[in-house]
C-alpha cells in the first residue's frame, strides 16, 4: 500500500468509511458488518487507538523519509510488524486484603517504507544475448 493510501485508510477508519478486516485466529470477538466484503471477509472492526498510534508513527516515517530527500508520492509500505513487548507489571488492590495483578500489554511496531523503483529498459546487449538463446 502506499504512503498515501494507507494514511487515507486509517483516516477513512476513524471515520467508519473504511474497516479493517480481521481474518485467521483472532475473529472470535468481532461481529460482521458489510464493509468487511470489501475485503472479502465477514468480520471488521475499527480499532481506534491502535489506528491513531499507526498514523502517528507513518507520519514519523514520512518526516524521515522527507530527511532523506525521498519523493513522498513514491513511498510505499513494505514491511510492516508488530511484536509483543515486555509487560508492565503493577497490581491494584481489592477487598478484604487481597491483590491481583494489573498489567498493561504493550509492543513495538515497526514499519519500513520504500521508494518504488521506475521501471526501466533493458541494455541493448542483454536483449541481444537472449535473441540468441531464443534462436538456438
């Protein structure tokens, strides 16, 4: 997905033009809307916290990528992932003297964004060496 794009999606889902599908081993919650057939699924929802934090970093991304003197029309998402991190342990107190535990569950995302390449026309001497191969 583009740059581009993918900052209009996640806009377009804190408007609740747009879902964002959920599909594998983590539809069990979820209930089923009809924007999820653009996505050729049942089940979506709109995550708005994780959504924000997804814009804030590709617009940090943006911000580097402008650094770098790289052309933001050409930016796409190549790689992105989110890993679970370490818990943040804290406990809260409950009645007749009792304490459970009260943790946070946070991660690290991580998202690479890429220039496309423009394509461009092979040399003349390669596409004389495969007229070559292809007469032989």
């Amino acid at each position: 997905m583009t740059l581009i794009r993918a900052k209009k999606f996640l806009n377009n889902v804190l408007k609740h033009i747009e879902a964002v599908p959920f599909r594998g081993p983590f539809n069990g919650g979820p209930g089923r809307h009809a924007q999820a057939k653009n996505w050729k699924t049942s089940q979506c929802r709109w995550p708005t916290k994780a959504v924000r934090a997804m814009l804030e970093i590709l617009r940090n991304a943006e911000a580097n990528a402008k650094n770098r003197s790289l052309s933001k029309s050409k930016l796409f998402v190549a790689h992105a992932h989110v890993n679970k991190a370490a818990l943040i342990r804290r406990r809260t107190f409950r009645a007749h003297g009792r304490i459970n535990a009260y943790m946070s569950s946070p991660s690290h995302i991580e998202i690479v964004l890429e220039e496309k390449q423009t394509a461009t026309k092979s040399a003349p001497a390669a596409e004389a060496a495969v007229e070559q191969v292809e007469q032989q």
